[in-house]
C-alpha cells in the first residue's frame, strides 16, 4: 500500500498542474505495470520545499486509494 501511495503522490506532484500531464493522473496509468516500478523509483520533479514556498500545491490535503476497487482520488482544502 505504501508503494501505491507513494506513486501516486510522486506523480500527482509533477503532474496535476501540467495541463499536459494531469490527464494521466488515473489508476490506468500509474499502476500500468510496464510503468509503476519507474514511477515508483522516480523522483519527484517538483521538489517537495518549492511546491511548498509557492503555494502551487496548497489545496491538495490527501491522496486517497480504496483499498477493494483501487479507485484514486485527491482530496483538497
């Protein structure tokens, strides 16, 4: 479980404000097997302390992963 997690925060950083990537932020392609253990072992794009310092990313509170039908979802503030 910490392993989806972790993707899926990795991911949400670098992608939910590119307007590119952001449609991507779906259970289809972060836990597509072919690409998981690269996200999983990727790091973040966007450090942690700059997203912090701009406020780009000040109404994500949660992640969340439901454990029985996998479905993702990001919760804000």
């Amino acid at each position: 479980m910490d392993q989806l997690k972790s993707v899926v925060d990795k991911k949400t950083s670098d992608w939910l404000n590119d307007e590119k990537m952001n449609q991507y932020l779906n259970p289809e392609t972060l836990f597509r097997p072919k690409k998981f253990e690269i996200y999983l072992n990727s790091k973040s794009k966007v450090p942690k302390a700059e997203a912090e310092d701009n406020g780009k990313y000040k109404n994500i509170k949660t992640t969340h992963i439901d454990n029985v039908t996998g479905e993702m979802w990001v919760t804000g503030g």
